[in-house]
C-alpha cells in the first residue's frame, strides 16, 4: 500500500508531462531552437516553485513525511567532470527530444521508438558502473 502513493504520482507526473506538452519533441527542439518560451516557462516556474519550497522548509523547519528533518547538502565545487557530464547529457536530451523522467511517459503515450533510448540510456548507466573507477571525480 505504502508504494501505491509513489505509482499514483508517477501516474500524475506523467499525465501533467503530457499535457503540458514537455515530453512533446517539437517542444524540446523549439526550445532548443529558441524559437518558443514554452519550455522555459516551465523549467523557469519549476525553479521557482522548487526555490519557495526549499526556502519555506529551511524558515519552517518542515519535516519528511517520516518526522525525520530535511538536510541540504552543502554546494559541491564545479568539476570539469560536471561540466562535460552535463554538456553530454544536453546533447542527448537535444538529440532525442526527451530527458530521462520523460522518456517512460513516452512509452506510457504508446511512442515506442522511445524503447531504443531508454535501452541505450540503461546500457550507458551500466558501462558507467564498470567504469567508474577509472574516472576522475
């Protein structure tokens, strides 16, 4: 029953997903483009939201929903690593119109070519995984 409250919001990420047009490809690529401020309205008012919240547990001092007090991490130092981490991850999000929370609502929308991706993106975390240790962090 306890993992029912985690399948429901999945379900409600995805239908808002949807019908606010992020999982849409043309959405990215205009984006990407800067031909529309859709998705940077979104992404904008995500920050905002995300920001009013961190700030309103930090002067509340709210709790998790298990009683235990919320943490936040101090902010790490930028490594080259983070910075090439992250251009490979926006050239793939560039290239196949879709990040990773996205791709499993578009397999739920029936677009089935998203299946390629998402293999890929596991085979990609697994060769990670072995290779790990070799990598400067």
């Amino acid at each position: 029953m306890k993992n029912l409250r985690y399948l429901l919001s999945g379900m409600l990420f995805g239908i808002i997903a949807v019908k606010s047009e992020v999982v849409s490809w043309y959405r990215i690529h205009e984006m990407f483009l800067f031909k529309s401020f859709h998705m940077f309205g979104i992404i904008g008012s995500a920050i905002a939201v995300g920001a009013l919240g961190i700030w309103l547990i930090k002067k509340y001092n709210i709790k998790d929903v298990e009683g235990k007090p919320i943490v936040f991490a101090d902010k790490a130092p930028l490594y080259k690593s983070s910075l090439l981490g992250g251009t490979v991850f926006g050239l793939g999000w560039g290239l196949v119109g879709a990040c990773p929370g996205p791709m499993y609502t578009l397999i739920g929308t029936g677009i089935w070519s998203i299946a390629i991706v998402i293999a890929s993106a596991l085979l990609g975390t697994f060769v990670y995984g072995l290779v790990a240790k070799k990598l400067p962090h």
